[in-house]
C-alpha cells in the first residue's frame, strides 16, 4: 500500500510525517532537520533554494529571499496591502503575486516548491517515492485559501487526499493516546502568521469540532514588526544620523533576523544583548533587551486573540469553565507572557504536553493514517469556519451554510424567475459572518439560465456542498431535465467593484490631504472634542492625579487654546498631540474606572 | 426530500431532546465515517445536514412541516409580545451600533476611554435584553413540548401552532445571536 505522508505547510516552518506501527513519525532532511524553514530564494538564473539554506540569505538578499508566503495564499485584489515584505508584492489580473528577479511568482508556486523540497527529503528518509499527502492550513482560510493550498500540494506532485485544520491536526495528536476518554478542550494556535481556536469534544475516539475562530493575519510575525519598530526608535535615539540607513529593505530584513533571535531567547532568559553591527560604516549598536519590554510590545497582539476565543466559546455555547484542557500549539505559545494571557483567559493552566512545532504534522500524519486505514477507531468531525451565503436583493447577505457546521455539508436552495420570459439570473456566492454582503469575501458568481415561461414557473435547484477539505462545490439542477451540472466559481478572476473603488477614494483622500484649509478645520475639530474630554475625565478621576501632574495638563490644555487662534496648523496639530500624550495616564485611570464599573455591574 | 429524522433514525416528531439528538448522530456518523465507497462523501453529507436541522427546534420544525405537508398554512403572524421584543431588540442593535461606529472614529485614548464610560451601562442593558428573549425562548420550547403530546394525539390539530411557533422561535434565536455579537464587539473595542 501506498504511503500517505502528513504535512504541516507552516508561515515559518514546514515538516513531514508518516505513520509508523501505528504511531506518528517526523521525518529528517538529510542533516537531521525536522523543521524545514518556509523560505525559498532566488538566485538569478538559478536554480531555487528552500529551506535552511534560503533562509540564511535572508539578511544577504532580502529581496531575493522570499519567506512567509502563507500570509498571501489565496489573496484577491485590494487585501496585499499593509504588509511590509521586503520582496515585491504585485497583483496580476487580480492575484497577489511576488515579483522576484523581475519574475511573477503565485504563492501556491512558492508553496509547491517548499513542498516539493520536503517530498524529496521524505522520499530520501524512507527509501521509497511518496505520492499522496495531507496537508494543514489554519482552520480560518477560506474557500480561496484552501484551493491554493491544494493546487500547490499538486504543483508538488503530490495527490492531496485531505486538507486538514491545524488546531484539529493538534487535537489529534493529543488525543491519539486518550482514546477511552471523554473531555472537552480547546487547542490555541498561535503561529508564525496565523491564530486559530477551536473547541472540541472527544469521546470514544470521535473527535468532534463544535466551534473554531481566528484570523488568518495574526501571529509571531506581528511581535516582530512590532518588536523592529522598538528597536528602530532605540537606534534612532542613540543614532539619529542613520534614519536614511534605516530606510533601505536590508536594513530591517537584518534588523527582523535580530529581533527573532532576541523573541526566542526571550521565552528562556529575562534579559537577552541585541547586537547589530555595522549600523554604518564605523558604528556598532548594541542593547541590553528586558522581557519585560518584549512583553510590552507583544501585548497589543496576543490580546488581540481574545475576542476570538470568545466567539468561539460562544458558538460552542460553552463558558470556559466548561472545558477540561486549554492545549497550546504554535511556537508562539512558547512565550511565558502568551501562555500567563491563556491562563487568564480560560481560567486554567494551559496543558503544554505538545511538541508547539510538532503537534500539527503529527496529527496531519495521523489523519493520513485514518485515510490509508492504518489509524482504526478514530472518527474525526471537522467543521467549516465560515457561514456560505448568497447576495440577496438590497446587498444583504443570506445565509445557506452557518459557520461550525460539520463538513461535508450540503444545503440546496431553488431558484425561481422572478418575472415572466425572464432568462437568466446571477447569484452571487459569499462567505463570511458580515450583513452586508459586501463586507464578505466574494467567491464568485455564476449564471442560471431559465426556460421562457410565466412568472414562478421556471425552477433551478443549486446545491452548494463543502467538502470534506472545506472546498466548496455547486451544482446546479435543472428540475424539468433532471440534469446537474457543476458550476465553476474559479475561474472568473472576481474582483469586486468595492473594492476598487474604496482604493480609488483612499487614493483621492491621500491627494487632498496636503491641502490647507482641509488639514486646519480637521486639526480644529480634534481640538474642540479633546478639550471638552479632558475636562470630563478630570471631573470623573482627576482626584486620583498628582497635583504636579494636573498642573502639567492644565498647561497643555492652555497651550491648544492659545494655538486655537493662530492658524498655524503645524503648532495646533503639535498641541494636541502634546495634550494627547500628557494624558495617557488619565486615560488609563478613566478606563479603570470603566472596568471597575461594569465588574460592579456584574455582580 | 430527504427525511432527516429517518437520517438519524429518529422518531419524526416536534420535540426532540438535545442530547438524544447529538448521540444519534455520533452513532450514525461512528458507522458511515469509514465508508470508502463513491456514496460514502454523500451519506455523510446528509447526517451532518440532519444534525445542523435537528438540533435547533425551528429549522426542526420547519422540517418536520414541510415532510408533513398536507394542505398550505395559513401566513405566519407574530405575536404581540414578539413584536415587542422586536422592537426592543432592533433599538438596542442600533444604540450598540452607533455606540461602535462613534468609537471606532475616536483617534486618541483619552477620547476612546471618555466615551467608553458608557459602555458598562449599554452592557448591562445588552444583558437584560439577551435574558429577555431567553425567557420567552424558553417559554416558546416548553409550549412546544406541550405541543408534542399534541401531536403524537392528532398531528393535525398541532400544525397551525407549530407553524407559528417555528416562526416565532427563529427570530428568537436570530436576535439572541445578534445581541451576543455585539457584546462580543463592544468587549473587543474595550480591550
């Protein structure tokens, strides 16, 4: 029988499994590697490089390296922008694309190639070809998403039998020795680039999804953008002469690699030395970097996990006490700070038995082994993260499919003319949890066409199915011929005329913005809403200041009302921003009080 | 049209208890996971349908209805006391919204936190409003267990109500969903 390898195609690291006596086994590269780096560079007029290799040229030739690609798989027009790659990112007839060495790359062609380095170095460990795989994506990619994840396992070679969630991988490599039992547990996913959390139930060796929640744009490599920009302000303000410097794509691609290093010893150490030589010619800079600042800088991100958690528990109808275990998987999770916020969060101490790199690819090679029929007595009930629906009339979207239904799914709707002799009808296919259909992702849409006859009296079936991989397919069914038809929903390049716009006009925006008289009136508006602010929040927690510290407000206050006069729009906009800065404190005692407010509330 | 309740080898009926319902289709799904057959995507596909309308009592209803459908219904009206709530809720969705919209466009802290001063009271009335259209939810599925002894006597008489009930329960449930998510967002702007 052919083996069929597990595979987690991670934002920062890739690796390979297969089953082995009933147990999951990594598989090594041929220096004993088992976490193949994500990252392949491009030497001109050669051949590519993956892996450990490639992501030593990094530093060298950033924008030749491409690491990370799992943040632009499946991407449609207007959602590249906000990413800070240094390689070129470009859309081509509405795909996000890389451009190296003046090349087009799609994603799912970056990803194949990384995939075809680790079907090499598993043929090469096994001594035999490999054919079929699992593959994981996070649990919260879309219909877009998983389709390039699946068309790059092909481009690879492979036959793609599954496309597995990562959390579910994690559980069920967590679960693979607890067959007897029965247990309620959440896996926290926190990763290179992505965040998931989903809520199972185990029992008798059905592992069953209730809820899953997340965000395909959230992980370690936001801590280090915003760990980058904290180093940067420290160079600056021992350095100010080497901002220009600081601009060049080198310099931060050196400055990521330093950061990361310092994150990962961070997890270990209290205080790590970051050291970058060479700032310019003849300076060196060298700091002495705390956890607590590490920390600091993190917890805009981590915290941002929160409100999925919630949801999650919510659609699970489940409060966290409910649940046995909290499993961390992801790197991240390797953070003390991460895993304190879980703790918080959930009440309880998170369980970390699992392997942060490793549970995902175990629990793909497991699902392998459920597939090839190794793996007995393992039923797993996967669901799809995000409602299906269609365009209604008013641009409301109805939903067909709710999200955390179990895959495969099916739902039919009937359409029928809406008009006498009418021919034809376009739906609009969407996903996601918004109301207005244009906050959801568009996935296509097809025509149906109608027999000339009265009003009502033509019907089409369209059935809308996802897969077990949560892909979607639909079919439609002429009710009088009986015939049914799959409709392709891909290969019409969509791009919403939304989106197009709300660039144009954010263009436009950028293109007025210099002008004068717009810039005063803004900067006197915030002007007039601050000072009114800052009066209440003196009235409701002033008390609880310093008087040095109300003296030092009442004189930013008076400094905006004596640049209020003066049209001088670089003063008042300094003002405020002065009169913004000195009352963080107050700001943070005034949020307080709100939180003292609503715990009294609770009681 | 495929019978869900045959699906999982339930009883057709109005009621149906939740827990009796989820085990069922872990039985089923335990059986039809290792098909490998052509027809084995398919089967699978029907249990998890049948599991997604059974388990909510509306979407259970309107099934149940529709397999039974004799003659055409007379048009669904809500109650007055539904209306009510109606009200309720659509005013509170957009005292929440507004509250959300006005935050998102504040571009200090200190704004952002002057006006979250409000946000424990609008929370609180979040709440009431959510237990509200729970009671009555809950009030709506003890008349629908009442309504199953009916039917198990003559299924006739119990499909008006039904029909109204199954309307009735869908908004409830529509609108509690709706109340959860705001408050899912305001505790998201607050952190």
């Amino acid at each position: 029988m052919d083996d069929i390898v597990g595979i987690d195609l991670g934002t920062t690291n890739s690796l390979i499994g297969v089953m082995d006596a009933g147990f999951p086994i990594l598989l090594a590269d041929a220096e004993g590697h088992r976490l193949t780096p994500s990252v392949v560079y491009f030497p001109p007029g050669d051949e590519p490089v993956v892996g450990r290799a490639a992501a030593r040229m990094r530093a060298v030739a950033p924008e030749q390296t491409v690491y990370s690609i799992k943040r632009l798989m499946g991407r449609r027009r207007g959602e590249s922008e906000k990413e800070d790659f240094p390689y070129p990112v470009a859309e081509v007839d509405g795909h996000t694309v890389v451009e190296v060495n003046g090349k087009p790359l799609r994603p799912e062609e970056v990803s194949s190639l990384i995939l075809r380095k680790l079907k090499a170095d598993g043929e090469a460990a096994l001594g035999r070809s490999i054919g079929r795989a699992v593959i994981t994506v996070p649990a919260y990619f879309n219909d877009f998403q998983r389709q390039a994840t699946k068309q790059a396992g092909e481009g690879a070679g492979f036959i793609v039998e599954r496309i597995i969630n990562e959390p579910t991988a994690a559980a069920l490599a967590y679960g693979l020795d607890r067959l007897e039992e029965r247990a309620k547990i959440a896996v926290y996913d926190l990763g290179g680039g992505t965040f998931d959390i989903s809520i199972l139930e185990l029992h008798e060796g059905v592992f069953r999804v209730l809820a899953t929640n997340g965000n395909t744009r959230l992980g370690g490599d936001d801590i280090d953008r915003e760990l980058i920009r904290l180093l940067k302000e420290r160079i600056l303000g021992r350095h100010p002469e080497v901002r220009a410097e600081m601009e060049q794509p080198g310099f931060t691609a050196r400055l990521r690699h330093v950061a990361h290093q310092a994150k990962v010893r961070l997890s270990e150490e209290t205080a790590v030395q970051v050291d970058v030589p060479f700032l310019t010619n003849n300076q060196s800079f060298s700091y002495l970097l705390s956890r607590q600042e590490l920390e600091a800088a993190a917890r805009p991100v981590v915290r941002r996990t929160r409100a999925h958690c919630l949801r999650s528990l919510d659609d699970a109808k489940l409060d966290a006490r409910q649940l046995d275990e909290v499993i961390l998987v992801g790197g991240v999770t390797r953070m003390p700070m991460v895993r304190q916020f879980v703790a918080e969060l959930f009440q309880r101490l998170p369980n970390i038995t699992q392997n942060p790199d490793e549970a995902v690819a175990a629990g793909a090679t497991i699902q392998a082994g459920i597939l090839s029929g190794q793996v007995q007595n393992v039923v797993l009930l996967d669901v799809t993260p995000l409602s299906l629906g269609i365009e209604t009339f008013g641009g409301l979207m109805n939903v067909i499919i709710p999200r955390n239904s179990t895959i495969p799914c099916k739902a039919g709707e009937m359409f029928t003319n809406a008009v006498a002799n009418q021919r034809s009808m376009q739906i609009t296919v969407l996903q996601g949890e918004r109301e207005l259909a244009k906050d959801n992702w568009e996935l296509g849409s097809f025509g149906i066409d109608f027999e000339p006859v009265p009003k009502g009296m033509a019907r089409v079936g369209v059935q809308f199915e996802i897969d077990a991989n949560g892909i979607l397919h639909v079919l439609a069914r002429d009710t009088k011929t009986g015939v049914q038809t799959e409709v392709d929903l891909h290969s019409a390049v969509d791009v919403s005329d939304e989106a197009v716009e709300k660039m144009i006009a954010e263009s436009l925006d950028h293109a007025f913005a210099d002008m004068g008289e717009r810039v005063w009136t803004e900067t006197v508006l915030k002007s007039n809403e601050l000072l009114p602010a800052v009066r209440s929040a003196l009235t409701l927690v002033g008390d609880q200041l310093t008087p040095a510290e109300r003296d030092r407000i009442a004189e930013l206050v008076r400094e905006v009302e004596r640049a209020l006069p003066s049209h001088d729009v670089p003063r008042l906009k300094s003002a405020n921003q002065q009169l913004d800065n000195g009352t963080q404190h107050l700001a943070t005692l005034l949020i307080d009080r709100a939180m003292a407010e609503a715990a009294r509330r609770k009681k | 049209m495929t019978n869900l309740f045959s699906a999982l080898q339930l009883p057709a009926r109005p009621w149906l208890d939740p827990d009796e319902v989820k085990e069922a289709y872990v039985r089923q799904s335990e059986r039809a996971y290792h098909r490998t057959d052509a027809d084995g995507d398919a089967e699978r596909a029907t249990l998890n349908q049948a599991f997604r309308v059974l388990r909510e009592p509306s979407t259970r209803l309107e099934h149940l209805l529709a397999l039974t459908k004799k003659e055409s219904l007379a048009p669904r009206q809500v109650s007055a006391e539904v209306s009510r709530l109606f009200g309720q809720t659509a005013n509170q969705l957009q005292v929440a919204d507004r509250f959300l919209t006005q935050l998102s466009g504040k571009t200090s802290v200190l704004l952002r936190a002057i006006h979250l001063q409000e946000a424990p009271g609008l929370r609180a009335d979040l709440d009431s409003l959510a237990s509200t259209l729970g009671a009555s939810e809950n009030a709506h599925l003890n008349e629908l267990k009442r309504l199953d002894e009916v039917w198990q006597e003559d299924p006739g008489l119990a499909r008006e109500p039904l029909a109204q009930l199954a309307f009735e329960l869908t908004f409830l449930e529509k609108w509690q969903g709706q109340l959860r998510e705001r408050l899912l967002r305001l505790d998201e702007a607050a952190t």
